[in-house]
C-alpha cells in the first residue's frame, strides 16, 4: 500500500501499514526535506501501542541522516513536542500519534520548527522526497534526551490569568481518555499552586483507551457525563483526546458542550481580557463564531479542514501584525491563541476554560447563553460519522450533493465547496458533507436553531449517503 499523507500527517494500522520499515522510508524521506532548514529534530510519542518503539526507530533514521535527535523518554503531548521544536531551535518535529483514530492505528505528526503543524508546503516537499529518495552520505548525528515539561510549563504560565485560576475554589474533572494528557493537567496544577478542586478520570495511559475511540465526543464520555450528572453549577469537566492537542467539555447536568460551543466562549473570554487579532475557522464550524466575531468587529477567515491550514494563518499573522490571529480552530476541538505556538494545545484550552468560568463567575452553558443571545441565534449542533464500505464512491458523493435543492424541507440557499460540500439551508441551518482522506469514513455536519430541524436535516442527509453506499 502506498504512504499517503493526510490532513496532519501519515496513519495506518499497526502492523498492516504502520511498521518500522515503512517508518524509517518516512523519516528518511523527512530528513531529506527538513535538511535545508537545520540538522536538529525533536521526537515525541504520545500513549498508542509501541508508540517509544516507533519513536525509536524514527530517532535512529534521523540520526543515519544527520540529525542531532531530542528524543522523549515517555509519553508526550502533541503541544509540549511542538513547543520542544521551537525552544529548542530544531528544524522541525515528529510525533508518533494517530491522534483520535482507534486505538489499532499509529501515526507520523509532521511538525514545524515554529512550533505547529507542518503548512501544506511542507507535507508537499516530504512527499516529494518520497517519490525521489536522495541518499545522505555524511557523518551520523546522535540522540539527546527530551526534557520540556518545565519549560512547556512556563509557557502555559504566559498565557493564563494564575491569579484567578489560584482564587478559583469550583470543582472540574479532567478526563485524560487513557492519553497523552494523563497527569499533565493536574501536574500543572500542583506546580503552579492553582486553587480549583480537579478530580481525574482515565487518567492512567492505555493503549486501548478504555474502550473507545480516544475523541472528545459525547459517545465516547458516558463514564464523564454520568459523573456530571448530579452536579450543578459551574461543575464542569474537560477532556483532551488520545495526544492531548484537542479538547472537550461536558457541564453539569451530564451534558456535552459541544467544539463551536467551546470556540464561542474562547473567543469571547480572550476579547474581554483585550486581545485583538483575526478569527480562522475551518469550513466545519458554526455560524455562531462567525455571528460573534462580527460583532467583535473582528475579520474571519475560513479555511478547508486541517489545522495546517490555520497555522499558515498564525505564521502570517507573526510575519505582519495587521494579520496577527486572536483564536484559530476547528470543529475536532483543536483551538489556539494569540501569544501561543501556532498549535492545537487541549492543556491550555482546558484551563483557558477554567480561567472563563473562575473569570466571569458563570457556568460554561450560562456563557454560552450569552453569547446566542448576543448573535440572536441558537446553536443546535451534531455531526453523524458514517463508516461505509471500501468502495464507497465519495466522488459521486460530493457530485450529488451539489445538485441538491433541499435537504428536509430546507432550501439550499448557497453552496459552499472548499472543502468537501457544505449547504448553506433556509432559516439559519446547514448540512456539510466531507469525506475522510484516511478511511472509508464520510462525516455528516449540521447545525440548525431547534433539535426537530436538526434531527429531520441530518436524518434525511445521512439516508442520502447510505442510499449511495447501497446503490
């Protein structure tokens, strides 16, 4: 099977695709194209099944090729090894993760030396290399051990309020998923003398993540939202997925507080404590941020899925302050901030959230209900993730659902295709088609302003893409 890189890197099943052989042509191929920008890389993993092993056979590769390796001991968030990347002036960076897949697939996170994701021209040039090996004949580097959670520690310092969050007397759990995040939050917490009750759940690392997918969506957090249940209040909890670079919420009551719901009130807090910048989204998110930002008076930008696509807008926005970026993210959960690396951070999301609620005194939901009351919109939000057969035909697909006129009674009143097909629908709501680059997987996004559109406009969108599956 051919190497084929997707929106954040390379994935594939452990042992099928995903072996040392085929790492080492990755990493080979890496090396060739970080070469030009310098001779050091950093190599992290996160908690997946022989995830050091991995990350061993990808520091020997570097060092065959030249580099100097920092390489992790133990598992890794995906920020605190962007973050490595940049404070330690490496060319670049790898991170073996397959993020949110299930637990039987393993991945190759291509990293920047600013810290972030690799742009789209990066991933480009490490394919190119790919199809034309150039063999490296010079002296071998050597590996160094990564040490960075102090210094990653400090970071989170520069860009939290740690006098509220000291004050802050309110519970909040944190749901690790059996992750990367495992023990990191509360070792934030214990480091920094921060003042809220955490209490913490999965939080011993497991390849298997409990048995779910490890994806901060309401299905794979019975065990969280059941907890949060018999709570009221502020009592909330968050979650980071399986390498801790997206973040989740569930309030109490035992209900989930969805991705745009977290983005909205991210964006909102960070406005109030006098942050300016641009807003990026990708196409997926709601119309709620959208709504918001204009009336913040702040530009949005929109961008196809990928978070590539927002750190290119972080790095324009460092290269010129006009352009500089209040909150870039997207629909999985992945969000950062002005003054951040331009990377995905569920750490940081998750005490910025803390930080909210110990900030204005309210709930999560309450500030939310601020918000829609502020845009005159009410955000009903659920995407469905149709598994189909291998030969599914996305192509005819995407054809199709750019003919429609109506979905549920709803007229399509734009299209929007810059990234699979988005339906802009009367009366507010939309239905957006994307399929995965990486499995025979196709994601079914709606938003509407009741629960019986939602319902009736995703019903009728997902019989739709099965109908084409049977035919």
């Amino acid at each position: 099977m051919p190497i084929i890189f997707g929106t954040d890197g390379w994935r594939d099943i452990i042992a099928e695709d995903f072996t040392y052989a085929n790492l080492r042509t990755v990493a080979r191929a890496h090396a060739q194209a970080l070469r030009p920008m310098g001779s050091r890389v950093v190599v992290g993993f996160d908690t997946r099944f022989q995830g050091h092993n991995f990350a061993r056979v990808v520091a020997e590769t570097f060092v065959q090729e030249g580099f100097a390796v920092h390489l992790a001991g133990e598992y890794l968030p995906t920020p605190a090894l962007s973050f490595a990347a940049l404070s330690l002036g490496a060319a670049g960076g790898v991170m073996i993760t397959a993020s949110h897949n299930p637990p039987h697939y393993n991945g190759y996170k291509l990293k920047g030396g600013y810290g972030g994701s690799a742009t789209p021209q990066m991933v480009a040039e490490v394919e190119a290399a790919l199809q034309s090996p150039q063999p490296y004949s010079g002296p071998p580097g050597a590996i160094e051990p990564l040490d960075i959670r102090e210094a990653y520690f400090v970071q989170l310092d520069s860009q939290l309020d740690l006098g509220a969050l000291r004050a802050y007397r309110g519970a909040v759990y944190h749901d690790a998923m059996g992750g990367a995040g495992a023990g990191w939050l509360s070792g934030y917490a214990r480091s920094r003398g921060l003042g809220f009750e955490l209490h913490e759940l999965h939080d011993t690392p497991s390849p298997l993540f409990y048995g779910v997918n490890p994806e901060p969506l309401p299905q794979n957090l019975g065990e969280l939202m059941a907890l949060l249940k018999p709570e009221r209040g502020q009592t909330f909890g968050v979650v980071t997925d399986g390498d801790a670079d997206r973040v989740g919420a569930a309030v109490a009551g035992g209900l989930p507080f969805n991705s745009h719901q977290i983005f909205a009130v991210l964006l909102r807090h960070l406005y109030g404590r006098g942050l300016r910048g641009r807003v990026v989204k990708t196409v997926s998110g709601s119309r709620v941020i959208e709504l918001l930002a204009d009336k913040l008076n702040l530009e949005v930008l929109e961008t196809p899925v990928g978070f590539k696509y927002i750190t290119d807008a972080f790095l324009e926005g460092q290269a010129d302050e006009s352009k500089a970026v209040l909150i870039g993210g997207e629909e999985s959960g992945g969000l950062s901030s002005r003054g951040h690396i331009p990377e995905r951070d569920g750490l940081l999301n998750s005490l910025l959230l803390i930080e909210a609620v110990a900030r204005s005194g309210k709930s999560l939901n309450e500030l939310f209900a601020d918000i829609e009351t502020e845009v005159d919109f009410k955000h009903v939000y659920d995407r469905a993730d149709l598994h189909l057969s291998a030969g599914f035909d996305k192509a005819r697909l995407l054809a199709e659902a750019q003919a429609y006129r109506e979905v549920a009674g709803h007229s399509v009143e734009s299209i929007n295709t810059r990234d699979g097909v988005k339906l802009n629908l009367s009366g507010g709501a939309s239905a957006m088609f994307r399929a995965s680059g990486t499995e025979p997987v196709v994601r079914v996004y709606v938003e509407a302003q009741s629960e019986a559109e939602l319902r009736a406009i995703l019903d009728e969108a997902t019989r739709r893409v099965r109908a084409i599956d049977a035919g």
